[in-house]
C-alpha cells in the first residue's frame, strides 16, 4: 500500500526508479521481490486477479516450495514487464515468454522481504 491505497506491484510501480528527491528517472530499475533470499515457498505476483498482490504459487491445489532447500538469492521480476507467450526470440532456440512479469535473481547481500521493492 501507498498510504491507504492498495496498489498492483505489477502495473502501478514504474519500471525506472524515480529518485524521490528531484521527482526524476535514474539509471536503475525496481525490482520487486516474490521470493526472499534463504526462504523456500515459492511466491508470485497474481497476475490472473484484481490487485496483482503476491501470494504463495499452487500446483493442482498442492502450495510450491523449493523442493532442493532454500534459494541462495532473491527472487522477483520487473514492474511493468511480461513475457509474450506467442513470441519466439531466434536466439532463444524455441523458447517462449511465460505469460508473466520479467524474472529476475538479486544476487545482493541483503533478504529482501516479499513485496519489498528495491
């Protein structure tokens, strides 16, 4: 939330960080975080619902975790991005987007929380 609003970490945080002092775009990009540095559950922007607000993926009704323990760096995507599912890069060898946000690792030395943007 921004105040009292609810927001949609998806569509309503920019891609560019906007440095909160001039009101100007920087050279940097948010990054908004899913899943925490040395944690398990795997969690997703939902990005089929109203609000897009982050919660824990499910498979066939069953929670996800990481099955091979937790993960070494922070896990999230970029605001205001998606993967075109149709669209096949010709370096990609047959790959296509996954329907959602951009996935990014942040290999940084903090645990980001989920939902934080850095």
């Amino acid at each position: 939330k921004t105040g009292s609003k609810p927001i949609s970490l998806w569509h309503d945080v920019t891609l560019v960080h906007v440095d909160p002092a001039t009101d100007r775009p920087t050279p940097y990009l948010n990054f908004v975080c899913e899943i925490p540095k040395f944690s398990r559950k795997k969690y997703e922007i939902a990005t089929d619902e109203v609000g897009n607000f982050i919660k824990q993926d499910e498979k066939k009704g069953v929670l996800r975790e990481f099955k091979k323990g937790d993960i070494f760096f922070n896990y999230g995507c970029l605001p205001r991005t998606w993967e075109d599912p149709t669209f096949v890069h010709p370096d990609a060898e047959g790959c296509r987007g996954d329907n959602d946000p951009v996935d990014v690792c942040e290999i940084g030395s903090k645990i980001v929380k989920t939902g934080e943007i850095r």
